[in-house]
C-alpha cells in the first residue's frame, strides 16, 4: 500500500522491491486514497481543520481487510506506520487485530523508530 501524498509509481516501485526481497508475492496492489489526517479547507478561510478518517472507516485499509479476510492475502506491505495511522493506540490495534484474527502481517518498509528508554 502506498503513501497517499507520494508519486505511486516510485512507492509501487519500493513496495515491490521489498516483498521480492522478503519472498512476498503481491496478490494485489492496494491504494489507500484518503490520507490518515486529511486537512479541510472552508470557502473563503485561509485555515484549515484536521479531520481524521480511522482506518477501517478508509476504502483501502476496508479492502486490505477483506483481501486477508477471503484468504487472497496473508498480510501487508505497507510503506510506514503512518500509512495505518499516526494515532499509537489505533495502529497496535490495527496491528493486534490482523494478527490474532487472521494470522496476517503487517510488513513496514520503513520500520518503527525504537522507543527511546526513560
């Protein structure tokens, strides 16, 4: 799955690179068209809101779902963790759920940074 805002061609590029690296054949290539933390902007303002769309509420993340869920997939290759959400709790729970439900993966191409020790 590639990042919303990024040139597809160039993540495609990088998402299949590194599912052939890892041995991963690529049963469908998936585009998550709304962005985790859309900005809206109202007529005639100069500001913005931030409106953010959970990812079982987004198309894409919907469709990973039933791909894994109709036995098509086993997992997912997805450029970073922002590409699930930015919100930690939402994206161990995505995680959590797709791991003990179906036995799927979630692969990040960029991995998580390390929690620094307090």
């Amino acid at each position: 799955m590639p990042s919303p805002g990024a040139s597809p061609d160039e993540d495609w590029n990088t998402l299949h690179a590194e599912a052939e690296q890892h041995g991963y054949a690529i049963g469908a290539r998936l585009h998550d068209v709304a962005v985790p933390v859309p900005t809206t902007y109202f007529p005639g303002s100069r500001t913005g809101r931030s409106v953010y769309t959970p990812p079982w509420q987004r198309p894409g993340w919907r469709e990973v779902e039933r791909q894994i869920r109709g036995g098509f997939a086993e997992g997912v290759v997805v450029l970073d963790r922002h590409n699930i959400s930015s919100d930690d709790d939402e994206y161990h729970a995505v995680i959590k759920h797709l791991g003990e439900r179906y036995q799927a993966f979630v692969h990040l191409v960029i991995p998580e940074e390390p929690t620094a020790p307090t």
